[in-house]
C-alpha cells in the first residue's frame, strides 16, 4: 500500500495516506537518540532522530530514521509499499535510513542535497526483510474457531446397528457457526470406515467443497457463506447431522 505524510517535526504530521505512523519516544519528547552510523569508524556517537514505522505489502515492517531534523523542518515522505521511499521536499536534512522493525541494521541509506550536491542518492546496504511464511495447514487447524474431534457410536443393537457421528462425544449435534469462522473436523480415528463430508442437505445429492480442505484425516473449513447444511458419512446413509452458518 502506498504511503504519504508530510512531516512537520517534532510530532506534528499532516496529510497522512496510509499506513506509515510516526513513532514517538515511550520515555517523552519528539526525537530518539539513535547510534550515528556515519563518520570516523571505531567511534559512537548518538543523534537525535525522527522515527516511522513503515509496514510493508509483503506482511514485514521497517523503519524510517531522519537524523537530525529539527522542529522546524517540513519533509515530504513518500513510501511505495514495497520499501523505496522518495522525498518531494526534503526540508534540509541531509540523509535518512530504513532499518529493520527491531534493529539499527542499515538496508538502505538516503543521501540529500547537502551531500549529494544534487539529486537523491540511494545507498543499498541490505536486504529487505522476506515475507512471512504461510501459515501450515496444521497451524491453521490448531488457531480454527471451532475444532470438533469425530469419533463414531452404535445406537442400535449388535444385530441391527445403526451408527451416529459423534462430534467431541456428543451423538450427531446440529452444529451452527458464522460466515468468516474457521472449523477443524479431525476424522482420523474413523476416516477408512466413515469418510466424513459436506453436503448441501442430507440426501447427500450435492456435495458441498467452497472453502474446504482435507489432509490425512483432517478437514478444515473455512465458512465463506450462510444457509444450511449437513456434515454425512460418504458411505452410509442416515448418519450425519445439520449446520447452520448465519
């Protein structure tokens, strides 16, 4: 997502578009004191320092650093969503950082007008933090609004069995849920003898697959519409039960 601010020192900031936010110091004041990474090596010195956090389009964050501004300085930052930043008005610095969300490791380095002589230099010194990984199908299962362990129980006789669903050891419970939640259904004790599945209804016509996945025994369904249906054995008739989403 693209960002733009126009930053007016201390902690004023107008014209915000996005998700950029200046980030104030816990302790008080408008400015940080941050290590300069320019000049003689092998000393350390400390600058005050403008500070933004910058949520990026692939998930990660970095931060903005504009070392030694002033209250009195206006700067225009403008931020593509994917890390490079441009500086419509530079407002007198003379260089800033992007840094990672949780240290002072340089990517990259913004040189202005009173170094450069001229236009924007960009000093590449980093790599931009990757995207986060996926989720697993286990992870996803594990964090679902609702998780139902299926199991099986005759309610019949040995001679004349009739098998019900049991869902977290109730006998085929209608089940009801919203659009948006997540259900985890971990069949895998009975998944050879009583395949579990979705319906539209209970003869079992029309089977129903939007928003489901199925992994070693395990299905998880992601609820993306209202209206009724039915959870059923594949195989066997009569042993399910309905769903309500809202």
């Amino acid at each position: 997502m693209a960002d733009k601010l126009t930053y007016k020192g201390g902690s004023k900031v107008v014209g915000s578009s996005g998700t950029m936010k200046l980030v104030l110091p816990k302790g008080g004041g408008d400015f940080h004191r941050v290590p300069r990474w320019w000049g003689i090596k092998g000393t350390v010195a400390y600058v005050e320092a403008a500070i933004f956090k910058v949520p990026l389009d692939n998930g990660e964050t970095v931060r903005l650093l504009l070392p030694g501004v002033k209250s009195h300085m206006t700067v225009e930052i403008r931020h593509d969503g994917s890390g490079t930043f441009t500086f419509p008005k530079e407002g007198g610095i003379e260089r800033a950082a992007v840094v990672g969300a949780d240290s002072l490791d340089i990517i990259h380095e913004y040189q202005f007008a009173k170094i450069s002589g001229g236009s924007v230099l960009k000093r590449t010194v980093g790599n931009l933090p990757e995207p986060p990984a996926p989720p697993t199908f286990a992870e996803r299962v594990a964090a679902a609004n609702f998780n139902y362990a299926v199991g099986v129980n005759n309610i019949g006789t040995a001679e004349l069995p009739q098998n019900v669903y049991t869902l977290n050891g109730v006998d085929g419970p209608g089940i009801a849920f919203g659009v948006g939640d997540t259900v985890a259904f971990d069949f895998t004790a009975v998944q050879l003898a009583h395949p579990f599945r979705l319906y539209t209804d209970s003869t079992k016509a029309t089977p129903y697959n939007n928003g489901v996945e199925i992994e070693s025994g395990v299905m998880l369904w992601t609820v993306g519409e209202a209206g009724t249906f039915s959870y059923q054995c594949s195989i066997h008739a009569n042993m399910g039960g309905t769903i309500t989403v809202s």
